[in-house]
C-alpha cells in the first residue's frame, strides 16, 4: 500500500470515530443529558386519570339496604387495536358471551366512556367465561377481565320486588353531553358515573365518593409513560340514609299494584261493561309528625338493575315508549292528578274560615243543584237529605260542596276582592297546594287554578282577542268544580298527603322528605336531615276541625261512609276520604286520603289510581292494604 | 528431506494457513448483534403481529432463517480466495444489472418503493445485494488500473456506479442509492482519486441532487420527509411524514439511562413508532434498553467498523484494501443515517440498521460482506 493510500484509510478512520462519537453524544443528549427533558416536554402532555370511586349506599330508616356497590367481573377490550383484530376480538368475544355483536361493537365506540382507558364492553360474566378468556389470551389480544363496582339492589332481591322504590332511588349513569360543563366545575371528569334520577340524583355530592386522581405523562396516542405524576388520595362515598322503610314499601308497592289489577277486571260502570284501564298509580305513606316519607310507591315500575353497567338499547327504549307509560316517572311526586272529593279537605276548612256555612247549618241535599245554566249531581245521586259538615264528609255530598264553590263565586263576582272571592284558592296554598312542598326529590308544584291562572291560559291557547276574553272568564262552573277538586286543579299525591297530614297535626304543614341522616361508613360520624316545617296554618278547633275529623273517621266506620265496606274489618281506627274525581272523555281518577290511628295521627296514606273508578273501588282498598301491612310488620315476607 | 508436493496439499495447506488467521472479533461480532437483533424484534413487533393477527413469533423465526442462510453464505465466501472473486468482477456486475432491471417489470411495491421480487412467501431485494457487488466490481476496476486513475478511468469507474444507482434510484429507493454512492466515492478516493477530482465529483453529486430536486425526480414524500428533519415544516402541516420522527425520538427520550427494561417500554410495546422491526428498531434498543443498551450496540458497531478498517490497513494486495474500505463505508453509512434518523439528526430514509433490523436480503447481504472481509483478513500472509 502506498503512503498516500495509508494517510488516507488513516482520514477514513478518523472520520468514522467522528460519525461514531456523534452518535453516542447525540444518544446520550437524549436519553440522560438536558435535551432529554426537552424532548419529552415537546411529546408527552400531562392527563389526570380517576380511578373508580366507591360509591356510598342507600339503606332505609332501618338500616336495611336498598342500593350498595357490588363487584361486577367485566370484559374490557384495549382502545389501540388495528380494525381487522377488533373486528376477530369483538366476534370471538360475542360467541364466547353469547351477546349480540353490535351491542358490543357499541358500547367500545361509546363516548361516554373515558378514552384513556380500555373499552368495557360487556359487565358481569360468568366465572366460566373469565377463564375462558384468560385460558386463551392469545386469541382474545387487548381483551381484560377487570372487577368494577356497579349498583346492586339488594332490598329488592330479598323482597322478590324488582321495581322496589324504582322511581324514588333513582339510577347512575355517565354524565350526559349536555351537563358536562356543569360538572367539570364540580371537578368531574368526561365518563364519570353519576346519579341522574331519585336520590342517586339529589344526594349526589355525598353519595359519589372523591375519586382518586392520578396525573401522568401520556404521548400523543393517549399511552402512558413513565410513572405518575401526582397521585391524590381519594375517599369513599357517605351512606345516605332513607326515611323509607322496605317493608312498608313494600307492601305499598303490592297493594298497589294488586289494586290496579283488581280494578282491571272491574266495568267501568253500569252503563260501560269494558273494564277500568287503571292506567297509573302512586301511593304515598307519611309521616304525619315529621314530614319523612315511609313509602313511595309508583305504578308502571320497573327493575333498576336494568340500568346496572349500562342500560341495554332494548331496555331504553322500552322505557321510553308510550306502551311503558312513563315507568321512570316518580308519580307520587311528580304525577298531576284531579284530588275529587278528598279535595273537600279544602273547601271544608275555607268554608267556615270565609263564613260561607256554618259547621252545623243543616243543609239541604236534593241530588243535584243549577248553578249558572249547569246542573251539578252527587256523584251517586244518593246522598239526600239535611247535612251539616261532619255528615257532608262522611256522605260525600257533592251538592252541599258546590254550593260553597258557588258562595264563593258569588263573593268574588260582588268584590273582585281575593278575599274573600278566592278564599278556597288561598286554603289550598296555605294547605301547600300549588307549589312545591320543599321535597328533596324533583316534583311538580300541581296547579291551583284562579281567575288570573285561567286569563293567563286562554291568551296562551287563543289568537283571537274575542276568544282570549270569552274563554278567559271565571266562571262560577270553574270555582265549583275547584269545591271538589275537579276541572283545572292538579295536586300530586305527595301534596295531597302532605295537606292531610297538616289538618292531622294540627296545623304544623311540614316539609316531605325521603332522606333521613348522611353517614360516613368509615368515621360513623352522621348528620341528621331535618328540614324545618313550612309553616303553621291555625284550624278552627272549637267546631271546624273536630266535626270534620268526625266527618273523616265516619266515611270509615259509619255505614253510610263511603268507604264503609272497603275498611270492613280493619281494627285500627282510620280517618279518611274517598275522591272520585271526573276526567274528561275517561273513568274517573280514584282517591283514597287517609291518617291513622284516627285518635293520635301518626301515618298518613294517600292512593291515587287514574282511570281507576270510584274511590272506594279502587284506592280505598289499596290503602286498606297498607294500612294492615303497617300494623303487621311481619306480614311482609323478606 | 524430498519434498513432494502436489496442487491439492498446496491448497489444504494454504486453506489451514487461512483458517489460522481468521479473525475471530470479527466472526463473532455479526453473529452477536443478529441475536440482540433477533431479541429486539421480537420486543418491537408485539403490537406488530396483534394488529395483523400474526403469530408472536412470526418475524423473529423469518429472521432467524434469514440469520441461518447469512452465516451460510458469510463462510462460503470465506472459503473462496478472494483473489479470485476480484478477478470475476466484471461478471459479479454483468450478473446484478438484469437482476436490478428485472425487479422494475416483476417487482412489488412496499414503502413507497419498487424494489422487491416476490418468491412465493419470501420476498427478495436485490438492491441489497447490488451494494455488494457494486463494492467489489469498483475495487476490481480500480485495483487493475492502480496508481493509474486518469480521468477517463475515473469515468469508467463512476459510470460503473452509476448504472447501478441509477436503476436503484428507479426502484424509488433513495436511501439504498446514496449508500452505494458513499460507497463507491470511498474507494475511489482510497484507490488514488486526485484532489481535484474529489472536488469536481463533490460538486457533481451536489448539483445532481440540487437537480432532481428542482425538477421533481425526488417523490414527495421524501422531500417531505427532509423538510420535516430540516425542521421546516409544522407538525401539525405535516403530520404523516413528521410522525415516524417524532416518535422515533420520543421512544428513545422515554428509555432514559438504563432503559424501562426489555418488553417493558410502553411506546413499544403498543406500537407507537411504526415500522419499528424493520428501519426503526434502534427505537426499542432506545426505550427498553436504554441509554446502556443504545451505547453498548454502537460500540459493537463501532468495534466492527474497527476491525473492517484494520483490514483495511492489513491487506496483502490492494484489491483488499479497497474491498474492506467500500464495505466499511457501507456499514458505517448506514449505521449513521439508520440510528441518526431515529435520533433526528438525519432525514427519514429506508435504510436498514445492520444485523439489526427486520429484512431477509439486507442480513444475508450483510452477512456476504462481513465474509468477504474475514476472507480479506486470513488470506493476509498467503
């Protein structure tokens, strides 16, 4: 080799150790060196990830549970894989589950789940099929088996009551699109399970417990890297206690649902032999002391666990079509129903207060009056004779109640004066009526309807200014139908029941509700749910109230009550009333309004069943039925 | 003591001489990065082989055949004197022109380039192969016409190359070509190239480069690819062809100093830099091995390049010298521009890391060129 070859294999060599050496400089800049940091900072962004947070349980006032965090074994199908292996994992995993593809196929691509982590595509597998998948990891590539926490209903497995306080407990799901911005403020993150109905909705903030947030890096692919960030601790969520108690729920929930059945089989009249539809129903047991609900009960229900790891398509949509006839709805809070004859409750007290009729003033009840050019009947037509208050109430009189709807209308024509003209609308607010009662559920404040209402309505419905007057008037019709709770007035059950529980305390009119303490289940600290009363009506307790108490005990206990024969054999004494409240073009709405034991109140029942018929057809049976299954505890199985 | 002797105990003898002086470094080099390779693989092709619903270790068995056939073909060439090789070099380059046209007509498409022939379920490269031959055939031409490199020569030689990078180049390989231009501008300056002639073919290549730029021979997307390294280009402008490099780096920032432990790297593991087994397998050595592992590689390659230089000063003719120089540059070249593009201090280019990287024709090539070396160094003394 010549010399000037060698110093040119020497250049050769000097200019490889220089390719090498920059190289392993560049190797180490990024890997230990300070281009390190940089390189990451300019890829890697920082996510928070919450784990699953326990969720607190819903037991009732006697600490039985109705609602408790269970472990569910589920299928979790990784976010990262290529389409054709998606396509393989998905129907293998179909077979094996024997679950329709596309209800897999959905639940991945769903949005509401967080996109940081695995799909879950399928909640509680069997034991059999977790082996299976793990046993054959290499067909099933991405595919999880992971414990989750998912609600569990246990009261309504021990009860054999699948629909148990459905509609008051309410169910969990991801947050909806359109409350996301709500409670990010609240520190939630997109996918989160919270309540969004009945109690998981309105004891949210201490039912859902601080879930534990860990911040990593992830790349631009949503990957991990490294370890965490910043870990905070989360803590579990409080126990809320129920003011409900399950057996008594329980036995609401049967009687009423056996009346709607009983009532089915039943004609609509003697004229209609197609039998009663029976549509809905609620049932409301209070507390006539204190305010707290011991039963809620709801006709058409429906099982929660339907909404357990995700509702089905099937089940969703069933719950939403007009056949389901509205089973989320919480009725006995929300429901609007016409009160009929319990609705006299009202008219009673207002009549005495605004000296219309003397308590005692013998009146004459021919079976039908004309009022205006309108012929009002009793509703059987049977109740003649001379009444005062106490036997109008047990007898149910129609006529001697529409004559005090038409004193008032005639006061109001003479005044224009609210008060006295409007003295039964002012009765029904201070007995609660039309407005909200201050419950911790959602519900609907019902309708009190009055001469501006009825204005209001007619300019909303009408275009022409001749109609909107005309049919705008208040007419004497409108407040003798408002005397028997019929026409335009809309009262939930709760309501209802919350005005007689007022007349049965005395007066207090207290504030309904379904919660009764928050308790930590790890401290055991607990705070108590007491909201204070609404206020104070003063009744007329020489003459009004106790001739009327009589009137309510009569309709139980005289033989001429209407609701005689229904409480046949019932040993507690009752106080109560019956309402059949007329329904344009339908049966009747049956009512049933009740405290007991008649003497020292401490219940009040209210059954409300549309399309059900007479009160004592329908309603009084069904709150006969819970009346007995709250005197004998032992009657309902568990 | 008579001594009679005949032509075969003349060759056994010098073959037993020859076995004597094989070097041992460099046997055992290659065969030591194909089994990180073979490892490395497998780590960079899980995600790989679940997308495709591919066997686990589908990729690594491919490469360890291909491994298996290299070692083969490395020892085959060390048997033959390379003296006679030398000699046959206008046949070796007669011989790869049709095999590089033919893969024009009958090739299949992968990456952007044409440069594969389908052989039922193996796939051949030639271009691979050609960096070889092309290595030899120069260093054939220039050793016949030593000291005697005139400018018409030089012609000859560089049209020599040339045909050959010209039809690589037709097969959209870019990457493959500027290898053999390395290659083939190494030996010649080894072989004697005057300085002004260094300076004129610098120039040459810059305008040639600067031209099939400004008329568009160079496709798209490698110029994307270059202006994505060069930093011109947004990321979010040019997301597709940035996304290999910034990944690429990303892999290896996240591997730190000792790495996050074989199979354990998250980027790796789910796939994050594409064509990770093949071009962008330095990324796993980066992220799983660190630091540790990512040096300890390029000091093996850095011992091997040692050793090939070393022959290169230790060659009983020139033809060796020149041999051991051209496959020098090969390696080197390509261990630069691979490792530096995942790294970001190259542009994006298809070119395999050797020994490494996933590719049947590319090992086996390897493997010839590393024999041809070892037959360089034991023939030495003979």
């Amino acid at each position: 080799m010549s010399d000037n070859s060698r110093v040119r294999v020497s250049i050769v060599g000097v200019v490889i150790v220089a390719l090498f050496a920059s190289l392993l400089a560049r190797l180490w800049f990024l890997q230990v060196g300070p281009d390190r940091t940089q390189d990451k900072l300019s890829l890697l962004t920082e996510r928070t990830i919450q784990t699953a947070s326990p969720r607190g349980e819903i037991v009732d006032r006697n600490g039985v549970v109705l609602v408790q965090d269970r472990l569910s074994w589920a299928v979790s199908v990784d976010r990262d894989l290529g389409p054709k292996t998606r396509v393989r994992v998905l129907g293998q995993l179909s077979e094996l589950l024997g679950r329709p593809y596309k209800d897999l196929l959905t639940a991945y691509q769903s949005k509401a789940q967080s996109p940081l982590l695995p799909a879950v595509v399928a909640h509680d597998i069997t034991v059999d099929q977790q082996i299976a998948i793990e046993e054959r990891a290499t067909d099933f590539p991405g595919v999880h088996v992971i414990g989750l926490t998912v609600r569990s209903y246990p009261a309504a497995d021990k009860f054999h009551d699948a629909g148990l306080a459905a509609q008051v407990l309410g169910y969990i799901g991801s947050i909806p699109a359109d409350q996301l911005n709500r409670y990010e403020k609240k520190g939630y993150q997109p996918g989160d399970t919270v309540g969004l109905d009945g109690v998981e909705a309105a004891y949210e903030s201490v039912l859902h417990g601080r879930p534990e947030r860990i911040t990593v890096n992830v790349d631009p692919r949503g990957l991990q890297v490294g370890a965490p960030v910043k870990v905070v601790p989360g803590s579990v969520g409080q126990t809320v206690r129920l003011t409900l108690d399950a057996r008594v729920q329980v036995a609401a929930e049967r009687a009423l649902d056996n009346g709607i059945q009983a009532a089915r089989k039943m004609p609509v009249s003697a004229t209609e032999p197609l039998p009663l539809k029976a549509t809905e129903g609620a049932v409301v047991v209070l507390d006539a002391q204190d305010g707290s609900v011991v039963a809620m009960a709801n006709y058409p229900s429906y099982p929660l666990k339907w909404w357990v790891g995700g509702i089905s398509e099937t089940d969703y949509s069933f719950l939403n079509s007009p056949l389901a006839n509205a089973p989320l709805l919480n009725r006995a809070s929300s429901g609007l129903f016409a009160p009929g004859s319990s609705f006299k409750l009202v008219t009673a007290l207002a009549m005495t207060k605004y000296n219309m009729r003397g308590a005692y003033f013998p009146f004459p009840d021919t079976g039908s009056v004309t009022i205006g050019n309108r012929v009002f009947k009793d509703d059987d037509g049977t109740a003649h004779g001379n009444f005062d208050l106490q036997r109008a109430i047990t007898v149910s009189s129609d006529v001697y109640f529409y004559t005090i709807g038409n004193s008032f209308w005639q006061a109001w024509n003479l005044t224009k004066q609210a008060i006295p003209g409007l003295g039964l609308q002012a009765e029904a607010r201070e007995l609660g009526f039309g407005a909200p009662t201050g419950f911790d559920l959602s519900e609907s404040p019902g309708r009190i309807p009055d001469p501006t209402w009825k204005q209001q309505f007619s300019n909303l419905i009408n275009k022409d200014p001749a109609a909107k007057l005309a049919n705008g008037q208040w007419y004497p019709g409108d407040e003798v139908n408002l005397a028997v709770g019929q026409g335009d007035v809309a009262v939930t059950p709760l309501q209802l029941a919350n005005a007689y529980a007022c007349f049965a305390n005395d007066g207090t009119l207290l504030t309904p509700h379904v919660g009764m303490g928050i308790e930590n289940p790890v401290t055991k600290a607990s705070k108590a749910i007491t909201p204070p009363p609404r206020g104070h009506v003063q009744f007329d307790d020489q003459v009004t109230r106790p001739l009327m108490e009589q009137g309510f005990k009569g309709v139980v206990s005289d033989p001429s009550g209407t609701a005689y024969n229904a409480f046949l054999g019932v040993n507690v004494p009752v106080a109560g009333k019956t309402g059949t409240a007329q329904v344009n073009g339908k049966a009747p709405t049956s009512v049933f309004a009740a405290y007991f034991p008649a003497d020292s109140p401490k219940y009040v029942v209210v059954a409300m069943v549309a399309q059900g018929g007479h009160g004592a057809q329908t309603a009084a049976p069904i709150v006969r039925q819970v009346i007995q299954a709250i005197e004998n505890p032992g009657a309902v199985a568990g | 003591m008579a001594t009679i002797t005949n032509a075969a105990t003349k060759r056994r003898d010098a073959s037993r001489a020859a076995i004597a002086h094989v070097d041992l470094v460099l046997l055992a080099l290659p065969a030591a990065i194909s089994a990180l390779g073979l490892l490395m693989i497998y780590d960079a092709s899980r995600a790989e082989t679940a997308n495709a619903g591919l066997s686990r270790l589908y990729y690594v068995e491919r490469q360890g055949v291909a491994v298996m056939i290299g070692v083969v073909a490395m020892l085959l060439i060390a048997t033959v004197d390379y003296r006679r090789i030398r000699d046959a070099w206008p046949l070796i380059y007669a011989a790869t022109i049709p095999l590089l046209l033919g893969v024009l007509v009958l090739g299949r498409a992968h990456g952007g380039a044409q440069a594969w022939y389908q052989l039922g379920p193996l796939q051949f490269q030639p271009s691979e192969v050609a960096k070889v031959a092309l290595v030899i055939a120069i260093a054939g031409y220039c050793h016949q016409h030593r000291g005697d490199l005139d400018a018409w020569r030089l012609a000859v030689a560089i049209a020599l190359a040339g045909a050959v990078m010209a039809i690589v180049y037709a097969q959209h390989d870019l990457g493959t070509t500027l290898v053999i231009m390395v290659c083939a501008g190494a030996v010649l300056v080894i072989a004697g190239l005057k300085p002004v002639h260094i300076v004129v073919l610098l120039a040459l290549a810059a305008t040639l480069v600067g031209a099939a730029v400004v008329t568009g021979k160079v496709q798209s997307y490698q110029q994307a690819r270059f202006q994505c390294f060069a930093g011109k280009t947004s990321v979010t402008q040019n997301k597709d062809q940035c996304y290999n490099a910034r990944h690429a780096v990303d892999a290896i920032a996240a591997g730190g100093l000792s790495g996050a432990g074989f199979g354990d790297g998250p980027l790796t593991r789910n796939g994050y830099v594409p064509e990770q087994h093949t071009d962008f397998i330095f990324t796993a050595v980066g992220e799983d091995l660190g630091f540790a592992g990512g040096a300890t590689l390029l000091m093996l390659y850095a011992l091997l390049a040692w050793r090939l230089w070393r022959i290169a000063l230790l060659s009983s003719d020139f033809f060796g010298t020149l041999l051991a120089i051209g496959i020098l540059a090969m390696f080197t070249i390509q261990i630069f521009e691979n490792v530096g593009m995942t790294m970001g201090i190259m542009p994006i280019t298809g070119i395999p890391l050797p020994f490494m990287s996933y590719g049947g024709s590319a090992v086996i090539a390897s493997f010839i060129a590393i024999g041809l070396a070892l037959n360089v160094h034991m023939r030495r003394f003979s």
